[in-house]
C-alpha cells in the first residue's frame, strides 16, 4: 500500500515539473513574440540620428572649407594693402610701362612695417642707404622716400617716408616656419600694371645656402627660406606671408636656371632694427668688423676644413673692432656673450640689439684651442 503511494506521489511531483515547464516555455515564447515585433516596428528613420549626423557632418565640412577660404582672401587682402610698388626712378608719363621698366626704374615691391612709413624691402630695390626711390601706396599715392638704411650681404633695405596712419603689416617668427606650410608671395612681378599679384605655394626647406656669382664676384646669401611659390623678379622686397597674414620672409632671390624655385630673407634678421626704429626713430648699426660665413658654406670654399658648430672667419677688416681685439681669419666663433652661434643670421640679429661702444665676448675657437676675446663694437 504504502508503494503505491510513493509511487502516486512521484507521479503528480513529475507532472507538477512538466506543467510548470510547459508553462514558462509558454511565457518566454509569447514575450519573445511580443518583444520581437515591437523591435521590428521601431521607427528607425525617427530615432536613428545617422543619416541626419552624416549629412550634418558633410555640411558642416563645406561650411568649415568656405570659411577656411573666406579667411584667407580676407588675410591676404589686409596685406595687399600694405604692399607698396618701389622705384629707384621718378615715374614720367608712361615709362614706368615700358618692357624693360624693371631694368631702366629699378621696379620692385616693399611692405609697410609701420603706421608712420617705414617700409621693408630688397637693397637692390631701393638702393643704398643715404640714396632716394619712390614709394606707390595701393591708392595710387607716389611719396619720395629716403633709404635709412641697408645691407647689401642680406639685400635688405628701409625706407620712410612721412606718411602717418597707414595699414602695416604682422611679423611673424621666422625660426618657427616649418617645410610643407602653406605661404603666399605678394609683389610687382612685371612692373606696376601688375602689381599686388599673388602666388601661393609651401616652403620647401629653410636654412638653405646659394651661391651667388655676379659681375665676376662670388657671394653667399645664408639661412635663406626657399618656397615653390613663384617669385619673378619686381616681387623682389614684397612679403612672404603665412596662412595667418604674418610676414615671415622678404622674397629676394629667384633662381633663373629652375622653375619653381625662389628665395626668401628671414623676417627674423631684420625684427631689431625695424623695432628700433619704431620706438627710437632711429638705428644705429654697430660692428664687430669680420667677414664670416656659416659652416654651410664652408665646403664651397674649401672641403677641408671640418667645422662641427661655430662660424668660420674667412677676413677681418684691418684696423676694425675684431682686427683690434686681436680675432684672425680662420678663427672659429662659436658663442657671443655666452649664445651658441652656429649662423650668420644669429650673429647678426645678436649685433643688431647692441650699439657701438657696447662690449662683447666671444668664444674663439684656434687651432683646436677655445678662448674668450672680449670686443668693443664699432660702428658700420
């Protein structure tokens, strides 16, 4: 008897299982039903933002590109103002037309540095300091200006003339420029009738060195900007902007045996003196009285001399502030005042902060001995 209960029992405990099973099979089937037709039926297109953020995005990338190039036009407009025309003649009637009107006026650009007229350009532009040229603003406006002053190893130049409350320009920092960074050249490339033209281009390298051979005289232009943007030669003086309008070069050499070469001087050698004439009305350039070139140029001039750092004296003029304190040629200069000096340009902006009377130092290095000679600056 009591089998037969045990056994009844097992009965309704596996029947109890199997109906519960059953009964949540059931439920999952029915709520997986439920579930899976709510999902099909969501509005995709109402609560999906991709196609919305994609074409977004699209607009958003034009929108991004036009404002890109509305900024640049508005960048280099800015500085078309303040790019002047130079010549070394007086304009006569139509001569400043004339097929060879670079030749015959000395045509070239400047830019305004300035709002009280100084103006920044090539010496060969210009001219020599003490000499005149004639400065064209953008408004038609002919001045008479006087060369301040020049340097004729950098072909640099400025001018003033007495004009107040013009446009001038940015500089910028030359020593940051990198190669592949997108620059403009603004100038006069074939005479006034086509004045204010525009190239674009990259920078292609920097600290670049040329050989210059002219009138039978060879010399070196150092630490030159090289750029694929095209530089003819009435762009001579104009700027080299950035995509931000700062000048960070003046152009000033174009290879004539290569297209799409040219050069352009560093802002950087010429910030000192510009900055001391904006805020002492005048510049007075002392000397160390060397001639000397960056170790670049060295194997141009003989390939066996090694230098690792430093600046090569190749003369010293006699009786000079150098001559005096005892320098010679062949005497390495490697720091000025405790300033590492490896180019020319360095050496010269260094130069361009003292006045003359002023003492330096420098570290000589002798036939593989290191000195110090201490030098009162003259003046050039």
């Amino acid at each position: 008897m009591k089998k037969n209960k045990t056994k009844q029992s097992k009965i309704r405990d596996n029947t109890k299982t199997v109906i519960i099973t059953i009964t949540v099979l059931i439920f999952l089937i029915i709520t997986g039903f439920y579930l899976f037709n709510w999902y099909i039926n969501i509005d995709i297109a109402k609560n999906n933002p991709i196609g919305d953020y994609t074409t977004s995005q699209t607009s958003q990338i034009v929108s991004q590109i036009k404002q890109e190039d509305k900024t640049i036009t508005q960048v280099i407009e800015e500085v078309s103002n303040c790019v002047v025309g130079i010549s070394k003649l007086k304009e006569n009637g139509t001569s400043i037309f004339l097929k060879d009107g670079i030749k015959q006026l000395g045509l070239g650009t400047g830019v305004i540095v300035s709002e009280d007229g100084y103006i920044l350009t090539n010496e060969h532009v210009s001219g020599e300091k003490y000499s005149k040229c004639y400065i064209t603003l953008k408004n038609g406006n002919d001045y008479q200006a006087n060369v301040l002053w020049s340097d004729s190893d950098l072909d640099l130049a400025i001018v003033k003339i007495n004009v107040r409350g013009l446009p001038y320009v940015s500089l910028g920092d030359s020593d940051k420029i990198k190669p592949g960074q997108h620059v403009y050249a603004i100038g006069n490339p074939l005479g006034f009738e086509f004045q204010r033209t525009v190239t674009s281009g990259i920078i292609s390298a920097v600290n670049r060195t040329i050989k210059l051979e002219e009138n039978e005289k060879v010399s070196y232009m150092e630490d030159l900007i090289q750029t694929d943007a095209t530089i003819n030669p009435g762009n001579s003086g104009g700027p080299l902007i950035d995509a931000s309008g700062n000048v960070i070069g003046i152009n000033g050499v174009k290879i004539t045996s290569a297209e799409g070469i040219g050069f352009a001087i560093p802002i950087n050698v010429a910030k000192p003196i510009i900055e001391k004439y904006q805020q002492q009305g005048e510049f007075e350039e002392a000397s160390l009285g060397i001639y000397a070139y960056d170790k670049e140029v060295i194997p141009y001039l003989d390939n066996t001399i090694k230098i690792e750092n430093g600046i090569y004296v190749i003369d010293v003029i006699s009786n000079g502030p150098a001559a005096i304190s005892g320098i010679k040629s062949k005497d390495i200069i490697t720091k000025i005042d405790e300033k590492p000096l490896n180019k020319m340009t360095e050496l010269r902006r260094y130069i361009y902060t003292k006045k003359p009377g002023e003492e330096v130092t420098l570290q000589v290095i002798r036939r593989g001995v290191t000195m110090p000679i201490k030098i009162v600056l003259g003046k050039k």
